[in-house]
C-alpha cells in the first residue's frame, strides 16, 4: 500500500485556535456562501471542520443551528454575553450541578462511599490537599461530590466497575 505525499496542509493546521475563541460566548452573525444570514449565540466552534454551533433563545424552546465551516463566509460579533447568556448556554450542553452541598453532607458522603468500597475489598485511600479524593490503587479517582459521575480513570473496565459498584450502593449499608 503507497501512502501519496500531499503537499497541502490540513486547515486545523492553519488557523489559530485562539481565533475561534473569539467568537465563543458572543452574539454573532454568521454569513454563509449562498448569502444568507444567521444571528445567535456562537455556543462552539469545531476546529477541525470549523463549523459553528449556534443557539437561538426563543420565548419557551431553544433553537440550535449547526453552520458547516465550508459554507461560512463571514463572521461578525454583535454582542459579547454576559453572565446570565454564559450560564444559559452551559446549562444547555452540560448536567446540572448538584444543589449546594454542606460541608458536613460532603464528608458524610465521603466516608460512606469509603466505607462501601472498603466493604467490597477496595484498597481506598484519601489523597489531595484536603483528603478530599478518594484513591482506589492509583488506577481512579473519586472528587467530591462522591457519585459515580465524579470518578476518573484511564482504565475504561475499571472506571465501568466502580461506578457500578457506587450506582448499587444501598442508603442504609453503613447501618450493617
């Protein structure tokens, strides 16, 4: 198999991404080839096909807009957004935080996901700062606020197993 030596460079390669950070978070429009308009919140911008993510708020439903990079011809920022149009836009894209959580709830949760590990044979240790992390033999991590969507790991298996074994962990098994 003859691999061909192209001289072309791919576009990601010519562009700075800071370029397209711009943009984010701004109100823009958006002109593409076949002379049409698009105004809306650039939420992203994808840069490998440079295409665009727009987000439109209407009174009761949200409407997105993918521009495909090749089409866009024009780009101007009309507005910058502030701190409510940000928040907006990331609650869109990305799971609601937990409600604020005690200090004294985060530790009870905290020793009894140890616990629960401890009881499954887990070797768990406390690391970070503040030994706010909990450690499972250096192949994952559990940051606050200890549920299964907190763990970190390269392991993909391991990762799958421990957030199992937190998913099927019972209210009441520190009571056992």
């Amino acid at each position: 198999m003859e691999v061909e030596n192209s001289s072309e460079t791919h576009p990601i390669f010519l562009r700075d991404p800071d370029e397209w950070l711009q943009y984010v978070y701004k109100h823009v429009s958006v002109v593409t080839e076949d002379d049409d308009e698009h105004v809306g919140w650039l939420y992203t911008v994808d840069p490998v096909s440079e295409s665009f993510v727009l987000v439109h708020f209407l009174e009761e439903n949200v409407q997105l807009s993918i521009l495909l990079g090749s089409s866009i011809t024009k780009v101007t920022v009309l507005a910058d957004a502030g701190v409510g149009v940000k928040e907006k836009l990331d609650a869109l894209f990305r799971p609601k935080a937990e409600a604020e959580i005690s200090e004294d709830e985060l530790k009870a949760r905290k020793q009894k996901l140890k616990m629960w590990l401890e009881k499954n044979r887990l070797p768990v240790q406390l690391t970070g700062d503040n030994s706010e992390i909990l450690s499972i033999s250096d192949a994952l991590i559990i940051q606050p606020p200890y549920g299964e969507n907190n763990c970190h790991s390269m392991n993909e298996i391991i990762l799958g197993r421990i957030q199992g074994l937190i998913k099927s962990m019972p209210e009441d098994h520190d009571k056992w």
